[in-house]
C-alpha cells in the first residue's frame, strides 16, 4: 500500500494519462484478488467502500413499488436492515423479518407474491453460525425473489464460492477476516442479472471513448457497471495482498481459524458462569457468550481495560463476542478465558 501510495501520489503523476493506467492495474488486481477467493470472474465484481456500501447498492437495483416485501432476519447487522428499513420509509416497502434460528423452512414459508427481495448474511454476526445460503437460495430462486448476501462475517472466516450459493448479489469488505485495509470491499452481481446500478459515472463505461453527451451510449453489461469514477489505488493494492494471503493458506486456514474457536469454547463451557451462545462444533472463527451478573456491554469494557478486544453484540439478548483468527495463540485464549472467569 505504501509503495503504491507513494508512486500514484507522486511520479505517476507526471506521466500524464499513465497515472489511470496504474490506478486501472491496482483495481484490476483487487478484482481479480477478490474474484478468486470467492470462485467467481473478475468481471462478476464492483469494487466497492464496504459491505455496507455493497448492501446498499444491491437493495437500490431494484426498481421498488408501494406494497412490494422484502425479507430478512431479526439478527441481521444494521448494515443490511437500515437500508430495508429505508424503503419502507421512501417507498412503502413491507419488510418481513424472520426469527432465528434462520432455516430455508422459515424463509420460503415468509415468501409472498410480493417478495421481491431477500436480504440475509451468510454468517450470523451474532454468534458465527453458518447459515445453509444453498438451500435458501434455491427456496427464493423457485419463488422468483432475488437475494442479496451481507458477507461481512464469512469471506476469509469460512470456504466460499459465491456462484456455488446460487446467490444474486454478494457483498464483502476487505477489512474483517481477509485481513485488508478499511475502505475497500468487493461487490458480486450474478452474470446476467438484470438489476440496475445507481452508482454510475465514467468508470460505469465500456470504454472512456463511449460516452456520447446526448446519452447514446449503454453502460456495461457486467457487475461494473456499478463503480462510477476514481478509486484509491493504494486500498485496492492493499485489499488485493490481502485476499491472495488468504486464498494462499486456503482451506488449512479456515481449519485453523475453527480450531482456535473451538478451543475457546472448550475453555468457556468449563467456566460455572459463562453460557456459550455459539454453535458447537464451531462454524467459524466467532464465538458468543454471556457471563452470569454480568451485563454484556460491562463485560466486554472490563475486557478491553485488561488487554483483551471484544465486541459487545446490543439487542435483547446481547452476547460477548470473540472473533477467534491465526494471530491468536493458545496462550492468549487461555489467558482470556481465565480473565472471563474473573469478571
């Protein structure tokens, strides 16, 4: 990222038109990187700020009426709810929500003649269950509903391969698991799919050379259509290094990240006052708890005071949440652990 950084903001630039030359062949990597992490085509992806921006983007493709639903999760993070809320504002859209937990039972049952749209993410932000996002989109696809992925918790947690799911649209961000920088994620959208981007610009072309002041022109016909202009080039390169790490350590990595969420929970459920909220065996690197008389947020704040970074999950039933990856050692989980049981 630094070297990158320093040749675009410097001697790039006197190389006239050579500087989007350079800032064309660090997307191109980014696409690329993120392409084959997940199994899909470089051109399948929009690069994007973050899942969030992912979401939103996927949620305004579609041309929304008054009366139309959509369907999600009560445990869905923010990043994926707010923007379903927001058409229920602007456009009267019914938002549907299913209880956990999430099963292609309870989804296809939530369907109507009006659902457009199923919103929903691969891992649950709550306690890392992996959902079965095969069968859910298979249950929507036989129901014409689009679905639309929030991946914030599964690339570089757990295997996947987006077109395998059968999923629409896909969203992720390079700055949890796959280890990147804040600022850049990569957005999935199904060969084909006739959506429509609300991000467009320059950059939304097949070529600089198309554009046409009257509007004779069409944009492109892949997932790029919905990145509209400039981009950091030192995010895209730093994004890109990181994905290729973690295609490189490939499927011994998520075993490793799984290990060493199992033996956390191995550690907690010997512990009289803390009750695991997550699934046993581990789905992914995320492991839940709660500690008896002791409030979420309160414990995750005395946590941090002695050394230890965890997330405080709020709603009605608030978790503890550790997210467990390969720079955490045994001697630091254990430590933890005895900490927990200090609280």
């Amino acid at each position: 990222m630094r070297e990158t950084d320093d040749r675009c903001s410097g001697p790039a630039y006197l190389e006239g038109v050579g500087l989007f030359a350079h800032q064309a062949a660090s997307n191109s990597r980014a696409r690329e990187a993120a392409a084959r992490l997940v199994g899909a085509g470089a051109d399948d992806f929009a690069l994007t700020q973050n899942t969030t921006h992912g979401m939103n983007l996927g949620v305004a493709s579609i041309n929304w009426r008054e009366g139309d639903e959509v369907v999600s999760a009560k445990t869905e993070h923010p990043g994926c709810l707010v923007p379903l809320h927001n058409l229920q504002r602007r456009f009267g859209v019914k938002v549907n929500l299913v209880s956990p937990p999430v099963t292609p039972e309870k989804i296809e049952a939530s369907l109507t003649s009006n659902t457009r749209l199923l919103a929903i993410s691969h891992v649950d932000w709550t306690n890392g269950e992996v959902l079965p996002l095969e069968e859910i989109c298979a249950v929507a696809r036989e129901k014409g509903v689009l679905t639309l992925i929030d991946g914030a918790q599964s690339v570089g947690n757990i295997p996947v391969d987006v077109p395998a799911t059968g999923a629409d649209m896909y969203a992720f961000t390079g700055h949890k698991w796959v280890l990147g920088p804040e600022g850049m994620g990569a957005f999935y959208v199904r060969p084909g799919l006739p959506v429509y981007s609300t991000n467009v610009g320059f950059m939304s072309l097949p070529a600089p050379t198309d554009f046409d002041a009257g509007g004779d022109y069409e944009l492109r016909s892949d997932a790029r259509r919905f990145e509209a202009s400039t981009m950091n080039p030192a995010l895209a390169d730093g994004f890109a290094a990181a994905a290729e790490a973690v295609y490189e350590r490939g499927d011994a990595g998520f075993e490793e990240i799984r290990h060493r969420a199992d033996f956390l929970m191995d550690l907690l459920s010997g512990l009289p006052r803390a009750s695991l909220r997550s699934p046993r065996p581990a789905h992914s690197g995320l492991v839940s708890f709660e500690v008896d008389g002791v409030a979420a947020k309160d414990a995750a704040a005395h946590l941090l005071d002695q050394g230890f970074i965890l997330r405080y999950i709020p709603g009605p039933n608030s978790y503890v949440r550790a997210s467990t990856h390969l720079f955490n050692s045994e001697e630091e989980l254990e430590a933890l652990a005895m900490t927990v049981a200090r609280l």
